[in-house]
C-alpha cells in the first residue's frame, strides 16, 4: 500500500504551475489560472502552519506548566517525607540522616530534649493543648538558637537539636538558653501553667559513631530528669544498665 502524500492537492497545483511556465505558447489566462491556485494553495498552508505554530505553543505553555506543577508537587512530597505534619521541624529518620551525614566529616554536639510532665498536660489540659505546647516550643527552639543547630521531632514530646561544629561547652551554653527560652515566659497556649524541658548534650568527634553519641545525650537527658528536671546535663558514657530503670522511674512520674 502506497503511502499516503498529505499535500497532493498542493503537489497537484505544483506541477501544473511548473508546466505552464515550461509551456511557451499557452495564452495569458492559463498562467493566471495556474498561478491563482497556486496562491490559493500556498495562503492555506500558511493559515494551517500558524493555527499549527499557535496550538504547538499552547502546548509547550501546558507542558511547562505541567512540569512546574510536577516539580513543586515532588518538592512537597519530599518536604512532608523529611518534616513532621504537627511542628515542621525535622522528623526522625531526616535529623538522623542528618547527623549521620555531619559526623562523617565533622565534629558534632547533640542536643537531646523532652518536655517535663507533658502526660500531666495532656491528661489535664487535652491533646490540642498539648499539640498547642509542642508547636510554641518548636518556634521557640528556632527563636533561641537563630540557626546554629537544626531541630528533629523524634517523638511525641522529644527533640533532638544536632550542633555541627559546636564544641560540648559552647553546646552546653546554647542548651542552657534555650531551656530558659522554654522555662522563663509563660507560653501563650497555656498560661496557668510553666512549661519546661529536660536537656542531655553529648559531643562526638568527626567520624564518631552516631548511635553511641544518641545513646550518650539520651543517658544525659535521663539525668536530667532525675535531678529535679528543667535543666541540662552532659553526657560521659552511655549507662546501658541504668536504662531500663529509668524507663520504669520515668514511666511512674510521667515524665
């Protein structure tokens, strides 16, 4: 089956145009005749090519738009893959990517946290009180450290605050202002009540494993809440054996 020529009308008109001018002796009317199609022919392929060109721009125009849709949508997939929904910071899995990705070239201060007796202020006050609690201390952890740490949500009231580069004394003293940041102004969710936080810091040198310096400043952070809570402690060794009873010490007092 022979292949079908789209423009054979044209083609047509083409031929007899080139036939005529190779005729010598065909009167004045004919080469009119022949060059008027001819015309007729070249004006609606450019009537077609425009109206081609234009709906070939539109969808360029749709497909740009599409694709920029495209790449904002896999951009907040990837944002709500890597935040928590409630506060926005970091989640779990994304601060500890992060911190992983820190120590293998750098020094790194973390900063473990958990707000004091949160049970109490969700039994007494509701869970939105509570998601109101956790939002304020979010926005003001970011206050406080004006973006020298990066701040993961990685429980219902627990934080981790990785410091690149910090030192453990000058982590220490950021840890210290933050906890009056929480401790020291009523929060507006919840003014008949003050809301503090336990603090446990522990430093790793570049190359450091990541586990050991979460299971160091977690072991800090427990010792913060054996003596007194609202305050900061820093970590020596990971107490292994001491963890299961504070698990049951803080189970009993809600935290």
């Amino acid at each position: 089956m022979a292949p079908t020529d789209l423009f054979e009308v044209e083609t047509a008109a083409l031929v007899r145009v080139r036939e005529a001018l190779a005729s010598e002796g065909m009167p004045a009317d004919g080469y009119r005749t022949a060059l008027t199609e001819l015309v007729g022919h070249y004006e609606r392929l450019m009537r077609e090519t425009r109206r081609l060109i234009a709906r070939s721009d539109r969808k360029e125009l749709e497909l740009n738009t599409l694709n920029a849709k495209l790449h904002q949508l896999s951009a907040e997939l990837d944002y709500k893959a890597r935040h928590d929904n409630l506060t926005g910071a970091l989640n779990r899995g994304a601060i500890f990517e992060r911190a992983n990705h820190v120590l293998r070239k750098a020094p790194l201060s973390l900063m473990v946290l958990d707000i004091d007796l949160f049970k109490r202020i969700n039994d007494e006050f509701g869970h939105p009180t509570g998601d109101a609690v956790i939002r304020e201390l979010v926005s003001r952890l970011n206050e406080a450290l004006r973006g020298r740490g990066e701040i993961g949500r990685v429980g219902g009231e627990e934080f981790t605050i990785i410091l690149p580069e910090v030192e453990l004394d000058a982590a220490m003293d950021i840890a210290e202002t933050v906890r009056r940041a929480i401790a020291d102004k009523a929060f507006t969710c919840l003014p008949s009540r003050q809301v503090t936080a336990s603090f446990g810091v522990s430093w790793s040198e570049p190359g450091g494993d990541f586990e050991e310096a979460y299971g160091n400043a977690d072991a800090a952070l427990y010792q913060a809440k054996h003596r007194g809570r609202n305050r900061v402690e820093q970590a020596h060794i990971i107490m292994h054996g001491a963890s299961a009873a504070n698990d049951s010490y803080l189970a009993a007092e809600g935290c």
